[in-house]
C-alpha cells in the first residue's frame, strides 16, 4: 500500500484510542501523552524503562498502540521526584519508503530530536546511508534493521504490519528522558538521565520489544489491561529477546534471557530491567527498588485497573507468561526463534486471539498451536504444556489431534 495510506491508517487507528504516553513504553507506565511511555506523567514516562504502556479510555479502547514506554511510571517516579514536563509536538509525520522495489528491504529512516518534543525532528539517516556521527542514531539504525531482518528471515513477516511498514526512529528525545517506546507511528528513545540509565538505542533487545508492541497494534490489538495487558507486554519481551538471541546466534539454552541488560548505569544494584528466565531477580536497588514481577500464579496481582497501579500490574504480571515462555523455550530446545517462538507467532497472527484473552486463553492457545506446527513431535507439545503448568496457569485438557 502506499506509504500516505499506510500512515493515515496508523493516525486514525491512534485517534479512535486515546492513549496516554507511547502506549507501549518499557517501562511500567501508566498513562502518559502520546510523547512518551505514558506512565501517566504528562511527560510520556510510561512507568519507567520497564515497557509500560499506560493508555486512557476504556478497557476496549486500551488496545496495543500509540503510548507507552519500556520502563513503568512508578519505577520511573523513584528516580524523578519533580513534575514531569509538557508532553511533546507532532510535525506529520512522513516516513521515506522505496515504493519501486518489490524485494522485501527495509526502509529506516532516524531523526534527531535536539532533546526537544517535537517529533520526528531533524532527519539524520535513510535507509542506504552511510554511518552518521552521532552513536545514538547508528545504534537506532541498526536496531531497527536487526529487527525487522529477524522478523523476515524467522517469521516471513516484512517489517510490522506484514506489508513493508517503514521504520522511523527519533533519538535524543527530551531531556534526559529515561525511556523509550513505540507510539504507533515510529519509535522514540530517550539519552536516559545519565544516573540510574543509560541511554535507551543502547540494548537491541529493548529496540525489539517496543517494535514488538507494534506487531502486536497490527496483528491480535491485545487490550492492554490486566492480564491481556500484561500478555502484551510479555510478548514484547519475547520478541526483544528473540531479536537479541538471533543476532548473536543463540540457542535457547545459551541465552541470558534478560531485558534491558545494560540499560541500567553501574550505580543500580541491578543486571537487568526484567528477567524472563527468574522474574524478580533482575534488580534489587535501595532507590529503584525490587524486581516486583511474580514467577508464577502463587504471586499474581490482581491490581486496580487504573494509572497508577499500571493498568492492572501489566509490567508486572508479564512475568508469569515470560516465564512460561523461557520454559517452553528451553524445554523444546534449539533456536528459540525455531521452536517456542513460531508458536507463540502463530497464536499472535492467527486471527483469533481474543483481545481481552487471558493467561489461561492464551496458555490453551499455545498449546493447540504447537499441536498443529509439530503434529508429529509430541515431546514439543509436552514442553510447551509443562512451562504452563510449571508458572501454574491451568489449561484445558490435551486435544485430541487427527492422526
């Protein structure tokens, strides 16, 4: 389709949800504006770098989209006592895209935001370009291309709408802005505030995740409240860490399974934002706090569903699916992009996910999709039971397969 078409129908799929901050930022967030991880802050800090994606409006409105960051808000509130500030500008927003190629390439193009919130904002780097002089755009470059190479040459998927999506990228947004997120247009990162984080084009696997939530805009529109919120934002992770794997060559049982490794400075008592493989454990810091996500349903919590208490505890009850994930993953072996991975795409883009799905829908789901992709492996179908069973998520009885 047409790069002015294509853009038109992002805006409007933004108009008809009104989000707060980038609806998908890594950290907890929970509100937002459209300039940030809408962690409810008025400064799109969506919770913190921990992917929140704090959205306003009613439970079917707060579908994956246009505002959250990676870190959630309450995270970030810990670091940023003061108010936050306005929330950014949009200039329309029009991306380049090569529409005389019929070979699936992808089309980056990153921007420089001069710590303002105006976006995009000054244009620095199109697809085919050589390196420019600032670190954080090459890293935004790259990130970008890495993502969208994994999702072609694992999944077949060309870029994150399935039809050629271009990706535009903004870095130095705002001043020490500590986050990212993907706002239904493009990604935005934050330089982070040099104390607690570093900047955020720093780890693949946090530019993978905010990507991620836009397949997931495109594909099963995951509500983001409660626990399909909280699927939302494990999916995310799941992709990130899958970008991460892939491009250094990982099997399963090699990967660190960490998200936002790095991203912390070496004054955090921390090695990660979350960890999929022992949620909980990533960090334990006397500012920041303790890595609040459960590892199985005995920890589960059931949290208002509102702003402050993200959305229903979507960053934090991620971790039980994310665990269920890395179980899965290990459990069947190899490649994770090769094994637990196509499945959990095939429920994502199978059309009939519901919206407002939660753990045990989604856990049923899995199952009957690794069924299908390995009728004739049922120790991979074992795996993917047992890591549900393991996070204690109950799931209906094994179905029975045509032979």
């Amino acid at each position: 389709m047409a790069g002015d078409q294509t853009l038109r129908a992002r805006r409007e799929a933004r108009a008809a949800r009104t989000r707060g901050g980038d609806g998908h930022g890594t950290g907890g967030g929970t509100g937002g504006t459209r300039d940030g991880p809408g962690g409810g802050t008025g400064d799109g800090r969506d919770g913190g770098a921990l992917d929140g994606r704090g959205e306003h409006g009613t439970p079917a409105d707060q579908t994956e989209g246009p505002a959250t960051g990676l870190v959630p808000d309450e995270l970030r509130r810990r670091t940023r006592p003061h108010s936050p500030p306005a929330p950014p500008h949009r200039i329309p927003l029009v991306a380049d895209r090569d529409t005389g190629s019929q070979a699936a390439e992808p089309q980056r193009t990153v921007h420089d935001a001069e710590h303002g919130r105006t976006l995009p904002g000054r244009r620095l780097r199109g697809e085919g370009e050589p390196a420019a002089a600032d670190e954080s755009v090459n890293e935004a470059y790259d990130g970008l291309g890495g993502t969208w190479r994994m999702l072609l040459d694992a999944f077949g998927r060309n870029s994150l709408d399935g039809v050629g999506l271009p990706l535009v990228g903004s870095v130095h947004y705002a001043e020490e802005f500590d986050n990212a997120y993907w706002d239904g247009e493009q990604m935005v990162f934050g330089d982070g505030d040099g104390e607690y984080f570093n900047s955020f084009t720093d780890c693949l696997d946090v530019i993978g995740h905010e990507l991620a939530h836009g397949v997931t805009q495109f594909t099963a529109g995951l509500v983001y409240l409660a626990q399909a919120g909280a699927l939302n934002e494990s999916i995310s992770d799941v992709f990130g860490s899958l970008v991460k794997q892939w491009s250094r060559g990982e099997s399963a049982e090699q990967a660190d399974w960490l998200i936002g490794a790095g991203l912390f400075t070496g004054r955090v008592h921390g090695q990660a934002l979350r960890s999929m493989k022992a949620p909980g454990t990533a960090y334990d810091d006397p500012v920041l706090g303790k890595d609040p996500q459960p590892s199985d349903m005995d920890g589960y919590q059931d949290l208002p569903h509102d702003d402050r208490n993200d959305n229903g505890g979507v960053h934090i009850n991620s971790g039980i699916p994310n665990r269920a994930f890395y179980l899965a993953a290990t459990g069947i072996g190899g490649t994770a992009w090769e094994g637990a991975g196509l499945v959990w795409y095939d429920v994502l883009t199978g059309g009939t996910l519901a919206k407002d799905a939660d753990f045990a829908t989604f856990a049923a789901a899995t199952i009957a999709a690794a069924e299908r992709r390995f009728v004739n492996d049922e120790a991979k179908v074992e795996a993917v039971r047992a890591a549900w069973a393991e996070v204690k998520v109950p799931v209906a009885a094994p179905s029975l397969r045509s032979r």
